[in-house]
C-alpha cells in the first residue's frame, strides 16, 4: 500500500493533477479530499487537498 498527497491553491489545479495521477496503471483504494481556508490580512488562502491510497 502506499499514498499520493497532492495540495493545490486552486481546486482546478487538483482536479488535474489528481486526474492525471489516476490515469496511471495503480489500483485505486482510496481518496480523502480536504479544503482549509485561513486568513491574511485581506486576502483569503483556500489549500485543497487530497491523499489517495493506492497499490
């Protein structure tokens, strides 16, 4: 068993990455997907993230 753990700014950008990922030869166990969002000074950080499980 081992893990992928991609983080992206834009959920579009994991999008890719995961899918491109996924389209290698592994077989898949799992997925956890995760969104986090904080504050600097005016500006609002989202980080989505996802750490597949796979053979």
């Amino acid at each position: 068993m081992k893990v992928k753990i991609f983080d992206e700014e834009i959920e579009s950008d994991l999008e890719k990455v995961v899918n491109d990922f996924l389209s290698s030869d592994i077989e898949l166990l799992d997925i956890k997907y995760q969104v986090s969002a904080s504050v600097f000074g005016e500006e609002q950080i989202y980080c989505f993230s996802a750490m597949i499980i796979y053979k």
